[in-house]
C-alpha cells in the first residue's frame, strides 16, 4: 500500500518537471521567434542598404557600386548574401562565390529556411522596388545556422539546469512533507501505545488540523472503557449472583437424593458442573474483554517484590526464593489476572516448598513465560491433569479449597495461553505458563 507522502512526493515532482519542461520550452520558442523577427528587421535594412548601391551609369543605365557595399558581402562564404535582377541584368554578392542563391517566389519574408552554401540555413527576404521605371528585385539572405545552434545549446544547458534545480525541490520537498506529515506519524504512534496499554490517551497538544481527530479518538476511547468496564463488572455481578444459588443447589444434592434417584442425583450434578464451566468462562472472557491500560498493566519489577512480601507473612516460613527476570519492562497483560496467576501459583509452592521456590520470567517471541518450581514432593504425572479441574485436592489435610491451580487454568486459557505441569531440577512441581503479548504495533514506515 503506498503512503499518502509517496504520492504527494511523486505527484509534485511530475507536475514540476512538466511545468518546468513546459515553461522553459515555451520561453526559449518565443525568444527565438524574437530573434528571427529582429534578423527580418535586419534582412530588410540589408534591402535597403543594397538598394542605395545601386546608381545610374553610363547611358542612364542602373550600375551596382560594389564599394557601397557592406564588406560581408564581399568575403566569400560569409554568411550574407544577396541577388539583384534588374531587367536582363543579374548581380550577386561576391560571398556566394560559385554557390547559387534560390528566390523566394512572393515579396517579404520567406518563413521556411533554404539550404545554403556549406551547410548553412539560410533566412530570405526578397524587396520588389523601382528605380527609373525599371522594376528592382533583391533577394538578401543570412545564415540562420549560428542562431539555431546557440538555441539547442540553450535548451540542453536549461534541460540540464532544470533537471538539477528539479532534483533539488525534490529532497526539499521530501524533508517539508515528512516534517508535515511527522504529527500523523506521532499520533500512530501514539495510538499503538494507546493500544498496548501503554498510555490513557493520545497526546491532545497536536497541530491544529489534527486536534479534532484526537480529541474524538480520545472520546472514544474513555467512552470504550467505560463500556468495557460496565460490561465487565455486569458480568462479574450476574457471576457472583448465581455462584448461591448454585451452591445450595449442589447442597441439596447430598447422600439421600443421590441414594433416593440416583438418575436425578446424576443429571443434576452434570447440569449443575456445566452450568458453572459456562459461568467461569464467561468470567474469563470479561477480564480479557476489558483490555489494558497504562494504570493496569502487569509490572514484574514493582509488583512482584509486594506479591513475595505478601505470601512470607501470610505463611510464616522461612524459604529461599529466587526471583529471576522480574526486571522486565511493563507488559501489556491485565495487572489483577496476572497477580491472581502468579499469586495462586506462589501460594501453592510456598505450601509444599521445603526450603527453595525459583520464579523465572522471561519476554520472547512475542510471548510472556512464566515459570515457578519448587523442591517439594511434587505431583506424579498421572494426577497433573486432575489439580486442574476446581476442588480437586490430592492433600486434604493442607489448608485450602482446590481452585487455586484450576483458577490458573481458567485465566490462561481465557487469554489463549498454555499451561503446563511438570517435575523441577530439585524434584518438586514445575508449572510452566506461556501467554501471547500484545504487540506493540503492526504498522509499517513510510518514507
């Protein structure tokens, strides 16, 4: 897709160079026609000149003076030429030399140029006069080839000189349009920022064609939030609504219903288990939905330490925990959904941990990795599967309900990541994390 700038840049260099080309042809033809005229001025004094050489003779008879002349015409080749006929009588300038001079067939000037000794293209005038009752024509020609040959080394020296002067507006050019175009080009990406949750708003001190259009871009995004936010909290309200009544439901299916109508007991436990999954779905789908801004995104370096911090108080135990990677940029990943992750993943190791728990974070390939091992027993791997699913406990006698891991699940698989169980170097669990990040902007540059 081509850039608004590229088509500028090229639509004003093709209208310069046919403005140019336009302009200066049409400025060297009219200065020619100029010349000409003023060579046609010329030609008709040379008329005139050889008319006054002309003088009665002997026997009242019309003599040309040679010495009246102008000496051009005495010098052969020279460039000026003339023919006068009087009656049977034919004079012509010594320049022809053995060269034949053509007449034009009508008075005046002669538009169309005559090939002339050596080459040369001549310019004709032909004067009709009288002088004692006998009609007088001359014929008084000049090399226009001197002309012609200053006028196409005009023109090349112009096309050239144009060509250079063009390439030049053209880097100007350029520089002015990417410097105009340089607050499109902030604003995008500004925009991506806005889109990576990197800022709340676009910049609003912008040039004055631009300021309506971040203004409603800025509208647009408070009134997006605060839809998101309604939809979201809506969601949660009608989550946690239901979450009673569905508990007593399941309580009600106790030991004599099931012992009573086993059928019953059975088809309300598999309505009741979807009825949640769809719940808990719809719960992950509205923390995704509300997007990320710059004042909720997941920040390792701040966040992490006060999660640590946190669970050493609440358990009370004295272990060593390594902390790798926790100094990488702000992410694009709803802080609360990745505290809830880190934290119920946190908790379970700092309960079975035995002295060591390892959290390793890591950005690549377009994806946030998270890692958490500990140097407890483990989880055989027949049973991984089985900590995923809500209240399943393979220790009853250590304190908690069972969704902690199945929490986990929920929320990667609501931003389309993977999770995966496995054994740690120190043979206790390792639970591997692995969530696409956002990109920062899927823009391309223009020149």
């Amino acid at each position: 897709m081509r850039s608004i700038g590229r088509r500028l840049g090229i639509s004003l260099f093709v209208s310069l160079l046919l403005a140019g080309l336009l302009i200066s042809q049409g400025a060297l033809w009219w200065l020619e026609r100029e010349q000409r005229e003023a060579l046609s001025d010329s030609l008709r004094d040379d008329a005139a000149g050889v008319l006054t050489a002309i003088g009665r003779g002997q026997n009242d008879e019309l003599t040309l003076d040679p010495t009246r002349l102008h000496p051009a015409y005495r010098r052969p080749l020279s460039g000026r030429y003339f023919v006068v006929e009087v009656a049977d009588s034919r004079w012509r300038s010594r320049s022809l030399w053995d060269a034949t001079l053509t007449l034009p067939g009508l008075p005046g000037m002669d538009e169309a140029l005559q090939p002339g000794p050596g080459s040369q293209q001549l310019l004709r005038y032909r004067g009709e006069y009288r002088m004692n009752d006998q009609p007088v024509t001359i014929v008084v020609a000049q090399d226009y080839t001197p002309v012609m040959t200053a006028y196409s080394r005009t023109r090349t020296a112009v096309l050239i000189a144009w060509l250079v002067v063009l390439l030049a507006l053209a880097v100007v050019q350029q520089w002015l349009l990417r410097r105009g175009l340089s607050p499109l080009r902030q604003a995008r990406k500004e925009i991506e920022q806005l889109r990576g949750g990197q800022r709340n708003a676009l910049n609003e001190d912008v040039a004055l064609e631009l300021h309506p259009l971040v203004l409603e871009i800025n509208r647009l995004q408070r009134h997006t939030e605060q839809q998101l936010q309604r939809s979201r909290h809506a969601l949660g309200d009608l989550g946690h609504a239901l979450k009673t009544p569905l508990a007593v439901l399941k309580n009600r299916c106790n030991e004599p219903l099931k012992t009573a109508d086993p059928a019953l007991h059975a088809l309300l436990e598999e309505q009741l288990g979807q009825m949640e999954a769809t719940i808990r779905r719809a719960l992950g789908r509205a923390r995704v939905a509300a997007g990320v801004t710059a004042s909720n995104r997941f920040c390792p370096a701040d966040h992490v330490p006060l999660l640590l911090t946190t669970l050493e108080r609440a358990h009370h135990r004295s272990l060593q925990v390594v902390v790798e990677g926790d100094q990488l940029p702000a992410q694009p990943l709803e802080r609360d959904d990745m505290l809830e992750v880190l934290g119920n993943l946190l908790d379970n190791a700092f309960k079975w941990a035995d002295s060591r728990i390892r959290l390793t974070l890591d950005d690549r390939d377009g994806h946030l990795h998270l890692c958490v091992e500990d140097d407890g027993p483990g989880i055989a791997p027949e049973r991984r599967q089985q900590v995923l699913q809500r209240g399943q406990r393979l220790d009853e006698r250590t304190p908690g309900d069972g969704l902690g891991l199945a929490i986990v699940s929920d929320t990667v698989a609501a931003y389309g990541g993977e999770l995966s169980l496995g054994e740690s170097a120190w043979g206790g669990l390792r639970v591997e994390l692995r969530l696409p990040v956002p990109a920062a902007g899927s823009y391309s540059e223009a020149p």
